[in-house]
C-alpha cells in the first residue's frame, strides 16, 4: 500500500521544488506527490510534501510563519535579486549602523513587490516566463508581514548574515533588494536556507537525492507522518457511530455533538481514521473534504525486483533492473 501522509525534506540547493517531488515519487514508488511551499532553485531546506490522500489536505495545513537563514551582500543589485542574475547596479558600501537602522524598518507589516523573476503569475503567466522573454513584469505589491529581521556583519564588508522570520508569501530576495534600495547601495541575496514553518522544523526533515547520499526507501517510509498525524489547523471531530462515519464517507451531511464549533473541522470514525473535512454547521457536519478509502496495492513499496529475462528460453539470466 502506498505511503500517505506529510514527509519533511531538507532540500538542497540546486534543484527545483518539483525535482524533489520528483525524486520522492520514484524513492516512494507513490504517484500523488505534492509540496506545500515552494523553494527557489538556489534555495535550501525545509519544504514540506504531502503524499496519496493528503494532497487534498494542503488548505488546512497551518498557515504559519516561516523562518529563514542566509547571506546578502549590499553595494551590489542584479536582474534576478540573488546570485543567479546579472549585475545591474555597484556602489558603494553605507556604514554598519545605517545598515542596522535601516533592517529595523523593514520589520512589521509592509507592501512588498514580488520579484521580476518569480513564479507569482500576471494575466495567468509565470512572471519568471515574461522576465526571461525581455518583457519586465513589474507584480502590484502585495501585504507581508517580518516578525524578525536581524542582521550580522559576515566575512566580508560587503555581506551580512541575517534570521528572518515573515509572513507566507514574503519574498526574502525581495527583502534583501528593498533593504538595499533603501540604503541606496542596491542588495542582493547570496544564500538562503528555511530552517522552520511554524511549528515544523528542519531537525525532522530528511535529506533528498543530492544532499549526500540518496535516503533509501526505508528511510523515507519511516520518516512518513501518517494522515491521522498531520499538523491541520483544524479543531477535532469525532464520530461514535460507525454508520454516521459511512454515511459521511459516502458524502452525506450527519449528526454532531450539540456543542461542535461551527465552521471547519477534521472529521474521525470510532477507529480513530480521518473521514475528512466538515463544515459544521448548528450540529450537521456538512463534507468539505472526503478522503475516499486508501488506494490498493496497485505496486509494492521498496526496492523494485528484479525483472524476469524477455525472449523465453533463449534469454540470458541476468536480466536488467
């Protein structure tokens, strides 16, 4: 039976998002495979992946602050706000304090123009697609919110180690562009790595194909957190009467506790296994989310077997893989 459930990774710079899903599906032989919060490229560490059922459970995961790790380097500003561009503008280093007084504003809640280069979309196109086709998207700012800025002098004059902690969907090349433009210096990020999302950390997270060596598939599995498990931001709820539970399964409304919360909650049978998402309503749990029962065992989980020899009797005996 195929593993579902959320898998912490530790992604490596280097690949996309989508090479990790990528990888996982072949390490986990599992189909499904979706992540909850991109990583650029250059980027690494924690993200998130949800796999079989819990692909339809990403609205529900928490929508927590994220933290990040990283280097950026003032007095220089490229086309693409980090490393991978093309250097635009060079000036000349401001003093260390100005550089601190100038983080302390850029904590609290801003209007934060995404990157030209970004994956945000503009008329239904990747603004990343329209960058790199000599167009120059320039996004409407969007409302973020840093909980934390802080910056150290790192190992050259010219970058500065720093810990940020921001809202979803605050863009920290963005940050390191706008602390620079408002120095007058231009910035760009050299490093970026998420150590945290809320209450998930990168202490659970497993390294991926191209951190070292490659998990096995044991590992993976191991490291799997059950649907049952998952951090949703959603109160409990749960049935005592397997025929409610089947009815909610087959998409009916059924009879809650009188004292239920309205509004959104993760639906449990007696056994303690997750029906899925209900609106609760004056005492009806409406369906919001079914999880049908888990997929059969269309393909074993591990290592895959030995392939028997084609051409019948006259076929070599070490056949390939």
């Amino acid at each position: 039976m195929s593993p579902e459930g959320l898998l912490l990774v530790d992604k490596p710079p280097g690949p996309t998002s989508h090479d990790v899903v990528d990888a996982v599906r072949k390490g986990l032989r599992q189909r499904r495979v979706g992540h909850a919060g991109t990583l650029d490229p250059f980027a690494s560490g924690l993200l998130p992946l949800v796999l079989g059922r819990a692909t339809r459970l990403v609205r529900f995961l928490p929508h927590a602050p994220k933290t990040y790790e990283g280097v950026l380097r003032l007095g220089t500003a490229t086309s693409t706000d980090d490393l991978t561009g093309d250097i635009v503008q060079r000036e000349a280093l401001p003093p260390r304090n100005a550089v601190l007084a100038a983080a302390a504003r850029f904590r609290g809640r801003l209007l934060q123009v995404p990157p030209a280069f970004s994956a945000k979309r503009i008329r239904g196109r990747r603004m990343y697609r329209l960058a790199r086709a000599g167009h120059a998207p320039v996004a409407p700012p969007s409302a973020v919110e840093v909980f934390r800025f802080e910056l150290e002098p790192g190992d050259g004059d010219e970058d500065w180690s720093f810990v940020a902690e921001v809202s979803a969907g605050t863009y920290i090349r963005a940050l390191a562009r706008d602390l620079g433009k408002e120095l007058g210096c231009g910035g760009t990020l050299v490093r970026l790595r998420r150590v945290a999302i809320g209450s998930l950390s990168l202490d659970s997270a497993i390294p991926i194909p191209g951190a070292g060596t490659p998990p096995s598939w044991e590992r993976l599995l191991a490291a799997v957190i059950p649907l049952e498990a998952m951090p949703l931001q959603l109160p409990s709820l749960h049935l005592d009467d397997a025929a409610l539970a089947r009815r909610f399964a087959a998409g009916l409304a059924v009879p809650c506790a009188a004292d239920a919360r309205d509004g959104a909650s993760a639906l449990f049978d007696p056994a303690g296994t997750l029906l899925g998402v209900a609106e609760v309503i004056a005492g009806q749990a409406r369906p919001m989310v079914v999880l049908p029962g888990p997929p059969g065992p269309e393909e074993p989980v591990g290592p895959r077997p030995p392939r028997r020899p084609r051409g019948g009797r006259g076929a070599s005996a070490g056949g390939g893989f």
